[in-house]
C-alpha cells in the first residue's frame, strides 16, 4: 500500500476486476477525452493475467477504504508511463493530482527510471494540471492520435526526469513486494 495524505494506492487484485470492468464500461468514468472502451470481465482477467513485470495498477482510495479510481503505471521502453481515471462525484479534490504524486516517488524511489511519461488529450486541462502540479513538463503534440467521439484529436505528451524530481513530494515509504 501506498500511504499519501487523503488517498492510498493499494495494488488491485482479482478480486478488483468487476468493478475496474464496471467503472470502464460507463462512459461518464472516460470522460469526454478518453477513446470508450467496452471490455467484459473476462477479457479484464486475460489483460491482468498478462500484466508485464513492469507493469502495476492501483486502486486510488480515500483513507476511510471508498475506492475511487484508478492509476496504472506500464513500461514504454526503457521508461515508464502513467494512466488514470476518477469516479465523476470524487473529481475536483486533489485525489488524482495526489495519486499521480505518490506513483512518481514510487517509480524513482524503487525503480532505476530516469523518464516517465504521461499522455493527455490537448482538451483534457484537468490532467495537464495534475501533471504540472506533479512536475512534469510538455514535451509536445502527438497530432490525430485517438479516434474519440467520432473524431480524430490531438495528444500532448508529458515527462519528467529523474533529475527534474529530486525527491519525493509525498510518498517516505515503498511497499515491500
Ligand atoms: C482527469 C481527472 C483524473 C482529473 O481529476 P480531478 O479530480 O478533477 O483532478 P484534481 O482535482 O486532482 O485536479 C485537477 C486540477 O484541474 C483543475 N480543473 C478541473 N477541471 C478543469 C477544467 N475543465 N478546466 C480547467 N481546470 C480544471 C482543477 O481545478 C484542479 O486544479 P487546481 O489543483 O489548481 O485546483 C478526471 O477528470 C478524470 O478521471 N477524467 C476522466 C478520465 C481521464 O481523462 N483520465 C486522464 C487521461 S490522460
């Protein structure tokens, strides 16, 4: 687990797997930025089963156990990428931007990562605060990326480096596995 100040991050289990499958299958959880995605259970249990040993997903929770979204961090490379999402009725309370800060002290403290990376949709303002907020810097557009809504649309891509990072802004403990 993973202790911030308001949410924790705890590795989703199997057990998890209905309800990532449920959050995912309704549109208002991707938001207006995100391409929909249909995906039964089981195709969520193949994806899980599959995961590369680089690859983690959390479950963001608040401190009284409610389970709020999701953060995953995978490998692109030799570096690392982040992707999250919030449970509409929790966004716009620093959740997300807390969960992003502690999967960037957990990534440096415990893995020899010099970039991680994130992607957002050039409309998705919420997200490029939270990874300023987070120390990441853009890096520039990924032009007719995602086909979302009917619509090709634009990314920006985002990164810090280790050296940007310096050290941890929340996270003082890594979890032992
Ligand atoms: C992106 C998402 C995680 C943001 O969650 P959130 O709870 O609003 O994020 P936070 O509260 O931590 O911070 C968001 C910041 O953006 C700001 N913000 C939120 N919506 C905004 C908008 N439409 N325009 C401008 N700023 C906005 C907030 O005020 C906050 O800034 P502040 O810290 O300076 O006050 C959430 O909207 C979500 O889950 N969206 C659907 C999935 C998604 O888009 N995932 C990201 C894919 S890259």
């Amino acid at each position: 687990m993973l202790e911030g100040k308001n949410v924790n991050l705890r590795v989703v289990e199997k057990e998890d797997l209905p309800l990532i499958s449920e959050w995912t299958a309704n549109p208002d959880f991707l938001g207006e930025y995100v391409s929909l995605w249909q995906k039964s259970k089981a195709e969520w249990q193949k994806r899980y089963d599959n995961l590369h040993a680089e690859e983690k997903w959390f479950l963001i929770e608040k401190k009284d156990g409610t389970k709020v979204g999701f953060i995953q961090h995978f490998p692109i490379e030799s570096f690392q990428e982040l992707g999250y999402g919030l449970v509409p009725n929790e966004r716009g309370k620093g959740y997300c931007s807390e969960a992003v800060e502690l999967v960037v002290d957990y990534l440096f403290l415990s893995k020899d990562v010099v970039r991680i990376q994130a992607q957002t949709d050039v409309r998705n303002v919420a997200s490029q605060k939270i990874l300023e907020k987070a120390g990441f810097k853009k890096e520039g557009t990924i032009r007719k990326n995602d086909f979302i809504r009917g619509e090709w649309r634009d990314r920006y891509l985002f990164s810090i480096l280790r050296e940007e990072w310096k050290e941890p802004k929340i996270l003082t403990r890594t979890e032992k596995k």
